[in-house]
C-alpha cells in the first residue's frame, strides 16, 4: 500500500504529525479493523481450545451439547 503521506513539522524541524488523505486513512481504519477481527478469532480459539482439552483432563460430568444448548 503506498500512501502519499505529509509531514507536519515544528519550528526547529521535528516531525509532529503526519497528514494522509481521508480515502486513504479510511483504507488503513478498514484493514486494522480486519486485522483486529482476525486477532479476536484466534484469541477466542486458542480459549475454546484451551477449554476443550481441561474439559479432556476433567473428571465427573461432562455437559453434552444439547444440554449446552438448552442453557441458551
């Protein structure tokens, strides 16, 4: 992705900011929020599968999925 970005300096020459156009910030809002998406969803099936192999090791009752599913 090449952006067409400008700098915003001081008076002694260091950067402050950086200014891009709005079609671009919003291409870069889009792909971080994919990005964040795709993080959460491994984040969740790392737990699932965490929980998963507890739920393996665990002695007594294990909940079936319809009973799961009636707590709904």
């Amino acid at each position: 992705m090449k952006i067409a970005l400008q700098y915003v300096n001081d008076m002694n020459g260091r950067t402050n900011a950086v200014q891009l156009p709005l079609t671009e910030w919003e291409k870069v809002l889009n792909k971080l929020k994919k990005y964040e998406q795709a993080l959460k969803l491994k984040s969740d099936l790392k737990e699932a599968f965490e929980q998963v192999e507890s739920l393996k090791k665990a002695k007594g009752h294990k909940q079936t999925l319809n009973e799961f599913l009636n707590e709904l």
